[in-house]
C-alpha cells in the first residue's frame, strides 16, 4: 500500500512536471493582468476582450488576425486551482441579453485562460504547424493594487499622506475630529478603534464616489473574509511624541504592519509578481467630472501605482531566478464612447499627461508603455445637434437611471492637457474656463452577426499592444 502511494506520487509528480515544461516550451502562457480602479470597466473590458478574441470580426487593429493567422480561439480550464474562474458566460449574457443591463464590478481575484491557436508566420512559416499561446488573464481589484504603494511606507509616512488627502475629502462621520493626538495618546479600548476605523472606511466610501482615486488600504472598501478582524480595524492618526505601549498609536501602528505582511505581501507573491502584462483602466472622465482636486489625486495614484509594477524586459533566466517582470504597461482611458470622436484624441492627450511620470519611470526601466482612449463596450451612437446656429458633437444612449434615450454634450476638452492638470496641481477647487459633466449610460441592446464580437473603441489596438508581439 505504501509503495503504491509513493508510485501513484511520483507519476504525478513526473505528469506535472512534463506539463510544465510542455507547456514553457511547446505551449507557453502569457499572463495578463487588468485593474483598474473603480467603476472603470474591468468585467466588461475582460468579457468583451474574450468574446472579440473569439469571433473576431472587428478586431482589424490586431494585426495576427488582419493577417489571416488566428485559426481559433476557445476557452480552456485555468491553470491556478485555487483562484475562482472569470465568470465569462455569466457577464456577457448580461452584455447581450434582450435588456442588458452592466455586469457585477470585480470584487476579488478571478482568472479566465484563453487559448489561442496561431500559423506562424516569417521564412519557415510552411515548414511548422499551427502553434497554441494560452492567454491567462487575471483580473483583480485596482483598490488592491493601491495597497503596493504600502510596503514601502511606515504607518507614519502613511498617516501623514491620508490625513493631509482627507482635509479636502467628504467626512460624513467626523473622522478628522475623532483622530487627534489626545486621541492617539490614550491607552487603546477596542470600541474607540472600531469607531475610529468604522468612520475612516466612511470617508473612504465617501471620497470615492466623488472621484478620488488614493482610497488606501483597498482591503477597507473589499474587505471579504477580513471584515471585522483587527487587520483592518486602525486608522490613520496624527504623530504622538513617544507613544507608549499600549496607545492606540502604537496598536493602530501595529496592525498596520500587520496588514502589510499578512494582506498585502501575499497578493503580491501570490498573483502580481507572476504577470507578464498589465493594463490599467483609468475613468479620467469621471475624475474630470469630479473637479481639479480629483484629477490631481489621480495622477499621484497612478505615479504611486507603477513603483509597484517592477517593470523592465523579463528573460526566461531572470524570470527563474528573480521572478517575472512586467515588460509592458497600457494606461487606458475608458468610456471613450461618452465622448463624440472628435474629442478621443484630447482624452488620449489628458491620460498621456496623466501618466507621463509613471511611463517615464517604466521606459527608463526597461518597460514598453502606452497611453490610449477606449471602450470596450461601445454603449452610445454620435450625432451633431443643432445649437445656436451650429452643431455640437454629441453622444446618444439610453441614460442608466432613467432608462430614457438622450442626446449628451459633455462640455470640449482642451487641446493642452496642460490647461486641466495646471490648475489640478494649483489646488484649485473648480474649473475656471469650462464646466465637465458625464453621464451614466446603460449597455445599448446588440445584434451581432456571426463571427462578430460586441461593438467597441481601439480594443483592437489595445490587444495588439498587449499581445500582439506574441501571436
């Protein structure tokens, strides 16, 4: 019995290492990692980018596919068995119902394989078959991804970052006057820290759906399984000379570490050190929305989020010895569809300036980078209204919360991006020249045609920067 066992162990063993390395050398993976933060798309950017991958009439930006080279694309088991599947024929049947209505945000970590099979293509394209490329596509929270920025701070640096944030953040239950110094001096009791940390994750909520970006930790908005435990309950509170044992400073500061070493540093071992791909889903339109304060908030986010991407070229030694690297990055702007075409490339300008420090920071790294307009859905049709005597560039869909169709002018963004980030890194509470609005639109009812994916804006040309190199 025993000798069967330690048979049956190593034929296993022997399996699974023959599949791994059939699969590195014969069938190799690419993982592609999609955050963003919230309400920027991510389910609907993952479901349409499969199902366009899949029946690929409008996917000409990919040049594999222009080429004719994409025989097929289907769906396999995913290679992590203890991640969740990507709920793919869940959220697209939202997308493509009779009333589709916008599928469930990400809440957790999921992953989707996709696998390609490709003819090649150069001098011996007729000697060699069609080769596979599995596409493993993990998608996670972009308030997780905010939490990297984390392990390089003490909670002081932290506290001192989030107190100075939040004086210019909504504070429905008094945080500020609940966190002072008298405050952080006293012996710790538990009921004090959950009101402290009770009304900070308020003021979290509370910045977020105004448009700001830095929500940290992202744990206090998904909490999961941890919700209640003492990793996150603290808060940020200001600095006490000499705090004693025992002081709710030194037991927030504690659990602080606490939430570092036994939230953060997992995620990062477990699933973002393996990428090899990230794009990350920006809601400019939304931060412009909100006004100056937010836009600023969010280029400091996405300068904050790149120092956790470890990016440069990877190499198949390096990726043994010091683990993967991510070598390219794609900053997308969505909901490019809530905007007349006319105005895509001033949105493009806004997230290229919005990004400029990160994608400095990553070329000089060693990492390929971009910046683009998009949507992956597209949810709106265009038409020019008439208007005093002219025509404005408008957008038509059926608005969310009425479910009524209407004809939406969001206001024209400025040639210079410079124009909307200067007065965003001058502190100024509006915008001075021009009022910015955006609408919420319900998916728009589809009929696709065989071989055709739902309708988009340049996700062919956000495949083709993020895999096309490898098909």
């Amino acid at each position: 019995m025993v000798l069967t066992t330690i048979a049956d162990t190593l034929t296993r063993s022997v399996e699974s290492a023959g599949n791994t390395l059939s699969e590195t050398f014969f069938e190799p993976s690419l993982r592609l990692g999609v955050t963003g933060l919230s309400r920027a798309g991510k389910t609907v950017f993952i479901t349409s980018l499969v199902a366009n991958l899949m029946d690929r009439g409008r996917m000409p930006g990919l040049v594999a596919q222009s080429e004719g080279r994409i025989l097929s694309a289907f769906l396999q088991p995913q290679p992590d068995d203890t991640l969740p599947r990507f709920d793919y024929e869940t959220h697209l049947g939202a997308l493509t119902a009779r009333q589709p209505h916008w599928p469930d945000s990400t809440r957790a970590v999921s992953e989707l394989r996709l696998s390609l099979k490709i003819r090649p293509s150069g001098l011996l394209a007729g000697l060699q078959g069609p080769r596979t490329l599995h596409l493993d596509i993990i998608d996670y929270p972009g308030e997780w991804l905010l939490d990297l920025g984390l392990m390089e701070k003490s909670y002081a640096d932290w506290s001192a970052s989030m107190l100075q944030r939040l004086a210019h953040r909504p504070d429905p239950d008094g945080f500020a006057a609940m966190a002072t110094s008298d405050a952080a001096a006293q012996k710790l009791e538990e009921p004090t820290a959950q009101r402290l940390a009770a009304a900070y994750t308020t003021a979290l909520h509370a910045a977020r759906a105004q448009g700001f970006s830095d929500c940290s930790p992202g744990r206090f908005l998904l909490p999961g399984d941890l919700a209640g435990s003492p990793v996150l309950t603290f808060a940020p509170l200001p600095p006490v000379d000499r705090a004693g044992r025992g002081t709710l400073y030194r037991e927030f500061e504690r659990r602080f570490d606490a939430y570092k070493s036994r939230v953060v540093k997992p995620f990062f071992r477990d699933h973002f050190a393996r990428l090899d791909r990230q794009i990350v889903l920006v809601d400019a339109l939304g931060a412009i929305n909100a006004g100056p304060r937010a836009v600023e908030d969010l280029r400091q986010t996405l300068s904050d989020i790149l120092k956790a991407f470890r990016p440069g070229a990877s190499s198949f030694l390096t990726s043994l010895l010091l683990g993967k690297r991510i070598d390219k990055i794609l900053f997308a702007a969505t909901k490019a569809d809530h905007l007349h075409h006319t105005q895509h490339p001033q949105l493009t300008s806004v997230m290229e300036a919005l990004t400029r420090d990160a994608r400095d920071r990553a070329r000089f790294a060693g990492a390929q980078t971009a910046a683009m307009s998009m949507a992956a859905l597209r949810a709106t049709t265009e038409e020019m209204v008439p208007h005093n005597g002219g025509a404005l560039p408008c957008v038509r869909g059926t608005l969310l919360d009425t479910g009524k169709q209407a004809a939406f002018y969001p206001g024209a963004l400025p040639e210079d991006p410079n124009h909307l980030l200067g007065a965003a890194r001058s502190g100024a509470d509006t915008w001075l020249d021009q009022d910015y609005s955006v609408m919420s639109f319900a998916p728009a009812p589809l009929t696709l045609k065989p071989g055709e994916g739902p309708p988009h804006i340049r996700l062919d040309r956000a495949a083709q920067f993020l895999i096309g190199d490898r098909l």
